[in-house]
C-alpha cells in the first residue's frame, strides 16, 4: 500500500460514504480541518471535508500534499452546468479554471493565474480515462470538459452565459480550480469530478437543495470504482 491517495469534498454529503468505509480510520485536525484517514480497497486513503470556497479548498490540498504526501488526488462533489448537461450528468475535468480571477485591467487574459502564468491546469490524463470508464460502468453519462471555479454561488443566467463565453466551462462550482492549483504547485496528479446537481441558473438555489446529495451519491460511485484500479 505505498500509495496514498487523497479526497476531498467541499460538504458533507460529498465524503461521508468514504468516512464510512474507511477501516483502521485516525482523525486529526489541522488548521481547524478535519482528516481522515485510513484504509479502503487496499489502499491509504485521507478523506477531507474541506468547507467551501477556494481557500477551504486549498488549505486542504496543501495538508494533503505536505503532511499525508498523497499521490494523487481526486476532488469530488456537485456542480451547476453551464452548457448541455442534465441534472445527474458527471463532468471529469481535462483541466479546471477560476472564472473570478481576473487581471484584465493591466493587459492579462481574464483567469490568467499571475505566477505560473495559466489560465487553466490540466487534470491527469490517467485519472481522466479511469474516471470516465468507471462513470461507464456505472451506467453514468459522463463528459470530460473544463470545470470552472470561483468564490461566488453562481444564480444568474448572465453570469453563467459570461463563464461560458470566456472559458468554455461546462460547469461551474466553488473549489476544484484551487483543488488544481495547488495540487499543480506541489506536483501532485489530480482530478476533479463533479455531478450536475443544478442547472445554474435562476432556478439554481431550490434544485441544488433537492439534488445535491443524490447527485453527490453518484460521483461518489465513481470514485469507489475508481478506487479498485488506481
């Protein structure tokens, strides 16, 4: 068992199955976080509940990387779409990025991360087909595509149309761009996978409170598959 593989999720509803079947499970909490760690599928495993937003999200990578040194880690949860996608449906990022990062003003394309100089990162490849094969055998109508982050609930049907215009997301969340930079910067692989629970738009707040946990069951599921074969 020499890997460790790190997950983490936002809320509860998108890691407490992963808790539960943890076996020798140990609990220690950094910088007010809770970790989990433990043993599934004959592997090591760190679950966290990271609480929401970008910088939840990156302090929690940021343990994950330095004190568990996973291997790899896979950022699971709920997402709004953005474009052709139906409540249920799972998008695997090729590559997230952070729709409220904007230097515009002094000449920077819009999402241009100053330092390392990108607007969006690249998930692992192989996570990537491992994710979209599992979806399939799962029986989930699964989409790889960009997966766009910011520290904002996004409600508003003008706001949706601008993140899709300037990046040609099919979803957009509050975590997996940080999930990805920080994973980038500690060259760590990683993954984002989320389940349509909304449709972001006007309508967003009421269908994620009665879609969000049935659609977080079903990343879930990908990943427990995905858990046997990495």
């Amino acid at each position: 068992m020499s890997k460790v593989i790190g997950i983490i999720g936002a809320m509860d509803i998108e890691v407490e199955k992963f808790i539960e079947n943890l076996s020798d499970i140990e609990k220690v909490t950094i910088s007010g976080i809770d970790f989990y760690s433990g043993t599934a599928f004959g592997k090591k495993i760190v679950v966290v509940k990271s609480g929401v937003g970008k910088v939840f999200a990156s302090i929690a990578t940021e343990i994950l990387c330095i004190k568990f040194g996973v291997s790899c880690v896979i950022n699971t949860g709920v997402a709004g779409a953005l474009y052709g996608l139906k409540i249920g449906d799972i998008v695997v990022s090729n590559s997230v990025c952070q729709h409220d990062m904007d230097t515009s003003a002094i000449g920077d394309p819009i999402g241009l991360i100053s330092g390392i100089n990108k607007v969006y990162l690249n998930a692992d490849e192989n996570l990537v087909s491992l994710a979209l094969s599992s979806a399939n055998k799962n029986g989930l109508n699964a989409v790889s595509g960009i997966i766009a982050s910011g520290d904002k609930f996004v409600a508003d049907k003008n706001e949706k149309e601008y993140i899709y215009k300037n990046f040609s997301a099919l979803c957009v969340e509050m975590e997996g761009a940080s999930v990805g930079q920080t994973a980038y910067l500690n060259s760590v692989p990683f993954i984002v996978i989320r389940a349509i629970s909304d449709d972001g738009d006007d309508s967003h707040a009421v269908e994620f409170v009665k879609f969000a946990k049935e659609s977080a069951i079903k990343a879930n599921a990908i990943i427990c598959d995905m858990l046997q074969n990495i």
